[in-house]
C-alpha cells in the first residue's frame, strides 16, 4: 500500500462473519467510499425506525412473546450495525 492509501474499515462484515476493508486513495472521494457513506445512512436510519416500532410493540400490552423475541433480535442486528458504522466513523476521525 502506498503512502497516499488510506484503509476504511467498512460498517458490515462478510457472509463468514470476516470484517472488511476499503483501500482507498486516502481522500475518501471515491465511488466505493460514497457507496459505503450510503450504506452507514441506511443502517442508522434503518436502527431509528426499529427503535421507533419496538416503542410501539413494547407498548401494547397485546404482544406476543413471538413477536417480542423477533423485535430482539432484530434491535440486537441493528445495534451490531450501528456499533460498526460508529467504529469505522471513530477510525477515520482518529487519523
């Protein structure tokens, strides 16, 4: 890697679990690093509407422990999300 290079730690992980990396030219201008901002919006807005349906859920007195166990693993995906995107934004804020 030369020195102009920079590497992003990206906010998702592989299929097999492996975190992933984008090498870039280090002024993060380009289409992958736009991409990879697009997905971190996504995820974080992804976390806000979760947060605002298990409001909603956690409130009725009528949910089912079926739907309660859903809404917790999916409030538990989001937050690995949201853990990554702040790990990989801490990084580039470090440099």
């Amino acid at each position: 890697m030369s020195e102009s290079q920079t590497t992003r730690l990206l906010s998702w992980v592989s299929p097999d679990g492996k975190t992933c990396f984008l090498v870039s030219d280090g002024r993060g201008e380009s289409g992958f690093s736009r991409v990879a901002d697009r997905i971190e919006d996504v995820q974080l807005d992804l976390a806000d509407r979760l947060l605002d349906h298990a409001a909603d859920l956690l409130g009725d007195g009528r949910a089912t422990d079926r739907q309660l166990r859903y809404l917790g693993e999916q409030l538990s995906a989001a937050l690995r999300d949201v853990r990554r995107v702040a790990e990989s934004r801490g990084a580039r804020l470090s440099r």
